[in-house]
C-alpha cells in the first residue's frame, strides 16, 4: 500500500485528534489525550500546533498527521534529560506496532537548546525518541530544526523509517539524522534526504553499536549489536557523513547500504572507531587497542556517488572487518587534499581494491605501507591490489573512485 492509500485509509477510519480537545489551546494536552485513549487510528488535520511538553505515544496505535499539519516543539518544552518533541511512552513489557505517518515536525532549536556536554540531567537535542520497541514505523515525516540529533534509537526490532526529509534554519553540531545506538535489528532505512545544504551537520545515518553513553545525547541509550538493516538512497548536498559505522566490541552485521549520493565534508563512510569524537571510546596509545578493535561482518556498500568538500578521507577503515565490501564508488569532485581511502589502525587483514588507474596504482603505490601486494590486471584494462597488511600497515588512495574495495580479517 503506497503512502497516499495508508493516508486515505487513516482519514477514512481514523480519529481526528481534535476531538479530544476539552476547552483551551493546549495542544500538547489535547494530543497526549487522544494517544492516551485507547484509539488505534488517529489523525491530525493541516494547522500549525505547538507542543509545550514530550508527546508520549503508545503501543498499537498509528498516528498521521495531514499535508499541511505541523508541529513545533514549544519555548522550553525540552529541557531536561528525558524530554523530546515525540517518544514512545514506556510501557513495562516494552512497545509495539507503532506508526507515525506525514507532517512537519520542528523541534524548534532556538528556544530549546541541547545542555551541556556532560550535564547528567541535561537536554539531549533529540527531536524523537524511540526505545524498546517491536514494530516501529515513521513515514513521510520532514523532521526541522533539531538542537541535537533529530531521531535517535535503540532496543529495535523490525522497524521501517522511510521517507525522511531533514531541514534546519541553522545547522547545529552533533546533528545526526537517524542514530542507531545498540540491540537495534530487522530494520528498512530508505529514502533519506537532507533539503537544505548542511545538513545533517553530524552523521546521516549512524549505526553506534559503540558510543560514549555518559555523553548528554546519548544519556539512556545502550551498547550494543546491530544487524539485519537495509540502508538504501540516501542524499545530501553537503552533509558531514553519509554513513558512520561504529563499533569497538559490539557487532555490526548483516548491513546493505545502496545509492549514496550527493556531498561531504568529512567522511562518506566512517570507520575509524570514534578515535577522533571528542569523547573517544578507546586510548589510541594504550596497548590494548593499538592493534585493531572492532567487529563488523558482512556489510556490503553498493553504488557511492559523493562529492568532498572537506580534506577528511572520504573512507577511512580503521576498524577490524570480516566480509566488508564497497562496489562501485565514485567522486566528481577534483579530490583536492583529501584522499580517496586511508586505512589504517588494523589487525592484519586481506585487502582488495580494483578497478584502478595507471596513475591511482602508481600513487598509492608509492604513498602507502604494504607489507605484502599484488598487482592484478583485469581485463577491461583496470588495475587492482592484493594486500596481506601487517600491523601499522597503511594505504592511502589519493584520489578518484574504484570498483571494488573489501576487508576481510585475517
């Protein structure tokens, strides 16, 4: 059933928020009534509404917002830990079959700022908060000026985030689009654009199986596996990352991403383990992890068109993989000071990368540590890498795009 016929099917057999409405303008009320009543179907005519506190959503219920609906977060409706414009409300066994569907949703930034790093009772940013919960859909949804990431999750299983536009007045730091912490699984991520230019200002999509939880906008998330996720078209004009993948024990498997496009300023796949986050996970110097961390297995990147606006790697593998692999990248851009791939920080791996040029295999030939290769020509004329890295190898490909790029551990 496509988007316009679930609409139909809401208005025809839903409930109109309105209804509740007991006297007075506050809306948040008048919501919070309607998804506390027991209705499963539930819809919210075109207007401008504003929610002066976290709206908690329930299990067994679809909530759809008409074209033209919007909802704003209210001056200081967020300020602590715990507050988001919209959240699953907790329920002690956990949620279910909730599905949110349409309208504008604005957490309106300037009037509800995220707190302090560290600040253990402070407000994350997060516009939406979705915890412990089987069967989770958000569609058609263009998600507005969040002071911190717009959606954050975890404790997922079978979920469906399609559609998703994300705008911002102003782009704000740590600014991800849609953040997976741990235990999240069975999942659909498609169709993700960024309307304005700078947006997200942090990861498009990040996959933090790791993450420093004692950070403000993560208080309450969790470490942990994610795996069985299809990741597919997603844009950007100019986003910080496309897509972060970040592990240091927890697992990473079982991924399918295709069709990433658009622009960076600093990584179109990150890999490097948070070693660089302001609150990084691992002590680089520390013996323990100087050599390789992390556990991805089977994640396979299909069809990368990105442009570099920054002087970061556009991929930068400083994480241990098994079964990793990336066909057909390309960039548009010039390459300027930023390479291409830098690997790094690994465990002795079998690397291959083919589908090079003269002039690609030349440099990163020369630009590169390897303690073991091979030349391989195919052909239709390109040229290729075996490597067998050792500790402290590197590889370093200064510019342009290849066919194929895979990780696997030895």
């Amino acid at each position: 059933m496509d988007c316009e016929a679930i609409r139909d099917t809401v208005k025809r057999f839903g409930v109109n928020v309105l209804s509740f409405r007991s006297g007075g303008d506050d809306f948040a009320a008048t919501m919070q009534q309607a998804l506390d009543s027991g209705e499963g179907i539930l819809y919210l005519p075109a207007g401008e509404y504003r929610a002066d506190r976290s709206l908690k959503i329930r299990s067994n219920t679809t909530l759809m917002l008409e074209d033209g609906a919007r909802i704003t977060a209210g001056d200081g409706a967020c300020r602590k830990r715990g507050d988001f414009l919209l959240m699953n409300a907790p329920e002690e066994s956990g949620s279910e079959n909730i599905t949110i569907i349409g309208g504008v949703w604005d957490g309106n930034y300037r009037a509800n700022p995220k707190s302090a790093m560290y600040d253990e009772n402070g407000y994350s940013g997060a516009m939406f908060n979705f915890m412990g919960v089987q069967g989770l859909t958000l569609r058609g949804l263009h998600l507005r000026n969040a002071a911190g990431y717009f959606t954050r999750f975890a404790r997922l299983n079978g979920f469906i985030i399609e559609d998703i536009q994300f705008s911002h007045e102003v782009n704000m730091p740590n600014n991800d689009g849609i953040h997976l912490a741990g235990f999240c699984e069975n999942g659909v991520i498609r169709r993700i654009h960024c309307l304005t230019r700078g947006t997200t200002r942090d990861d498009l999509i990040a996959l933090n199986a790791d993450d420093c939880v004692t950070r403000t906008e993560n208080r309450d998330l969790c470490r942990g596996f994610i795996r069985n996720v299809l990741i597919e078209d997603l844009y950007a004009e100019m986003c910080h990352c496309f897509v972060r993948l970040l592990s240091v024990t927890a697992e990473i498997s079982s991924i399918f991403i295709r069709d990433v496009r658009g622009g960076c300023r600093s990584n179109a796949v990150n890999l490097d383990a948070a070693r660089y986050c302001r609150a990084p996970l691992i002590d680089p110097a520390d013996p323990a992890y100087t050599r390789g961390v992390g556990n991805i297995r089977n994640v396979t990147i299909e069809g990368m068109a990105v442009t570099q606006a920054g002087s970061s790697p556009l991929l930068n593998p400083e994480t241990d993989a098994v079964g990793f692999a990336i066909h057909g990248f390309t960039r548009a851009d010039d390459a300027g000071d930023a390479d291409t791939i830098l690997l790094r920080n690994m465990s002795p791996s079998r690397i291959r990368l083919y589908g090079l040029s003269q002039g690609q295999l030349e440099q990163a030939l020369a630009d590169s540590k390897l303690s073991k290769h091979e030349i391989v020509r195919h052909a239709d004329g390109t040229l290729g890498l075996d490597i067998i890295t050792d500790y402290y190898d590197t590889l370093a490909l200064r510019g342009g795009g290849f066919i194929y790029f895979s990780i696997d551990r030895i």
